[in-house]
C-alpha cells in the first residue's frame, strides 16, 4: 500500500512539472498569432479610442497585431460575458472599465459575471479625471462658487448625464450628497447628448470623463471648474481637484486590461510586461493626454483591489441614492 501511495505521489509531481514545463513552453511561444482586445463599448467611444492608440504599441512589444473587436450592448455587459467564455489562452483579452466591472454589478440583479472571479487581472493601463463643466453663461468659475449658487438658485438648475446608472450620474449624485447642495437630475441617452445639453444650455453643468470634455473647454464652449482626481493633473494644471472642496473626494474613470480565468500565469506575466513597456513609449502617452488620459500601470493585485474597492463604494452610492435595481 505505501509503495502504491508513493508511486501515486511519484506519477502526480511528475504530471505536474510537466504541465508547468508545459506552460513555461507556451509562454515561450506566445503569441504566435494575433492578439484579440474586446471592447464592451461601441468604435469611436473614449475606452475604443484610447485602447487602439494602446494596442498599435502593445503589438509592436508583442510581435503580433493586436486587434481590437467592439462588442458593445448592455453598458459593456455583452462584451464582459463573451470574454469570460472566451478560451483562457492569452488571445483574447478585454478592455475593462467602471461602467461593466464596478456600475453593473450594483445596478443589476441577475449578472451573467462575476468582475472578480471570472477573470485573471493584467494591469491598468490609464486613468483620466471626471472634470465638472459648466455652461459658460452661469456664473462660476470654482466649485464653491458653483455650490453656493446651487444652494441659493431660484428655480431649476440642471446636471446632465448620459442616463440613469451612468458614471456621469453617479458621480454627479456623490458630488451632490458630499457637497450638500441640489441639482435636478436630467439623464440623456449618452454622454454625447449630455454634453451637448450643457453647451446649448438646455442644463447647466455636468461631470463626465475629461476625454468627452476638453476639447470644448479648449474651445470655451464649456467651462472647467474642478477634477475628480485626488491631485492636480497636467492635463487640466489650471483646474483644481474637488476634494481641496470636497476632502476625500475621488472617482475617477479608468481602464484595464484582463483576460479570461485561467490563461496561464506565464502568459499573463508577458502581457503585463509587453504592456508597461508599451504604456511608458511618450507615443502612448501623448496620445493618451491628448484624449485627456494618464498614462499608468499597476499589478494585477492591485488592480483587482482597486475594483473590490470601487464596487463596494458605488454600491453604497446606489443603495444611498436608492438608484432603481434592474
């Protein structure tokens, strides 16, 4: 009996190292194809266009084109789904971002993914601040100035976002309970509408991704007042955070890159590699600010607190603002 249990011990450590041998050897090959990206959004919206200024470089450190495939529908939902029952191989990845990792999961009852459990985290790979705009005809020009106008305002003064459940509504109701003053809700169908809506002066301020806004605060048809950030950013150096207002205020958009549970360590190490190498080319990192985006990187541990944090934070936004639960 204890020569069988042995040479079962035997056989099971030598399966084993030949899987790891296995891996390493994947690894060594990899990639031997093009690289797929999936992005939950539609082509042309900001995580589209700032994750293919990414993939152009991340290829060229990968040896391979790494294509981008837009899966949109679902606030990223649809896109989320089809990268987690993708093949956990390193040849198919996903762009996350808040609206399918961290807003779903406290909007939606039945969601067919776990953010956490069903994928293996890369890295971040760039942040850009919600910057608060107003329209340049209201009389503001800092958040505290916009505050006390708000608290005083004779008649309905409206925040735009781009809908019910959207980072711009969120972010906008957290701003409104931290910084005690009122707004009236209107949501539109998109961040572009919204936007538009504060130009054309049909509301008076919104706060959304820097990249949906600075062009038109370079060209004054809106007014930048303050940043979500928790420092000063070159992007924006003249705009000061809203937590010197608001003390301990921070919400950020962000995205990352993940791939399906279980692509194998050594793949993941590579692509986390090949993309830090990538995000520190000043390419990519021109190309980010010019789109209102830092360029950055983290560990796929920190990147996964980061979500944990985020989500339980935004739950609590939505319990608090008893946000209607799909």
């Amino acid at each position: 009996m204890k020569h069988a249990i042995r040479w079962l011990c035997t056989m099971f450590g030598a399966v084993m190292a030949f899987a790891a041998l296995d891996a390493l050897a994947q690894a060594d090959d990899y990639p031997k194809r093009p690289v797929k990206v999936i992005v939950p959004q539609t082509a042309g919206s900001s995580n589209d266009v700032l994750t293919r200024i990414l993939a152009q470089y991340l290829g060229q450190e990968l040896g391979q084109n790494v294509v981008i495939e837009n899966q949109a529908g679902a606030s990223g939902l649809v896109g989320m789904e089809l990268a987690r029952n993708a093949a956990p191989d390193g040849y198919t990845l996903i762009a996350g971002s808040p609206s399918g990792m961290t807003i779903a999961p406290s909007l939606r009852k039945n969601l067919p993914y776990d953010p956490l459990n069903d994928y293996e985290y890369i890295s971040m790979y760039l942040e850009q601040p919600n910057v608060l705009v107003v329209n340049p005809s209201l009389p503001v020009n800092t958040l505290p100035q916009l505050i006390e106008y708000l608290r005083h305002a004779k008649g309905d003064v409206f925040m735009a976002s781009a809908g019910q459940g959207s980072q711009s509504h969120l972010v906008g109701t957290m701003l409104q309970q931290m910084g005690k003053f009122p707004s009236v809700h209107v949501p539109y169908k998109g961040g572009g509408p919204s936007v538009i809506a504060v130009m054309t002066g049909e509301a008076q301020w919104t706060i959304t991704p820097s990249s949906a806004v600075l062009g038109h605060v370079k060209t004054g048809k809106l007014r930048a007042i303050a940043q979500t950030l928790p420092r000063r950013t070159p992007l924006i150096p003249d705009v000061a955070p809203v937590s010197d207002t608001i003390p301990g205020f921070t919400y950020s958009a962000w995205n990352g890159l993940l791939a399906p549970k279980g692509t194998p360590a050594a793949v993941i190490a590579k692509l986390r590699a090949a993309l830090a190498k990538a995000v520190a080319r000043p390419e990519v990192k021109e190309g980010f600010a010019l789109q209102g985006a830092e360029a950055m990187t983290n560990s796929p541990e920190e990147f996964r607190r980061t979500v944990q944090a985020e989500m339980e934070s935004t739950g609590a936004l939505v319990k608090s603002a008893n946000l209607k639960i799909d």
